[in-house]
C-alpha cells in the first residue's frame, strides 16, 4: 500500500476526530519504536533467523505506523493552512 498519497477519508473526518487519530496514531508508534527495540536487542543476544524475522516484522510495522502518522499531519497541516489562508481574506 502507497502512502504516497493523502488517505482521501482522512478529507470527511471532523478537526476533533482527526486530532483524536492522531493521538491514537502517536501512542502506537511510540509502541512500535519499543518492540522494535527489544526485538533488536533480543536478536543481538540471539542472531537467528526466527529473531530476524520479528525483527523484521517489528520494523515493517513501525514504519507503517509513521507512514500513517505522516499521512494524518499532512492533512491536520492541510487544514491549518487553509484556515490561515482564509481567516487572512
């Protein structure tokens, strides 16, 4: 899946809800950064492959997880610069 793009129902979410997503979206991240740091080091202890594959999974997750992240700020973004632009008409 591209996050490349804005999720166009990101577009119909209230200023509220989105802000709340975003919250949400902060806190997993934050999870995926420590599972990720405790499947590396639990692979440097253990270099196998089991260990390699949760680390690469971790990894995979957490990425996603900022592409989410990412793609909800540009939209928060999105609308303040709107705002701004109007509120100067």
């Amino acid at each position: 899946m591209s996050h490349l793009h804005l999720d166009e129902s990101l577009k119909t979410l209230s200023d509220e809800e989105l802000k709340q997503r975003i919250k949400t979206l902060e806190r997993h991240v934050m999870i995926g950064e420590q599972d990720f740091y405790e499947k590396r080091a639990q692979y440097k202890k253990h270099p196998n492959e089991t260990n390699l594959t949760f680390l690469l999974n971790t990894a995979e997750t957490a990425i996603d997880r900022y592409a989410r992240l990412r793609e909800h700020y540009l939209e928060y973004i999105s609308r303040l610069e709107k705002a701004l632009k109007e509120s100067k008409s």
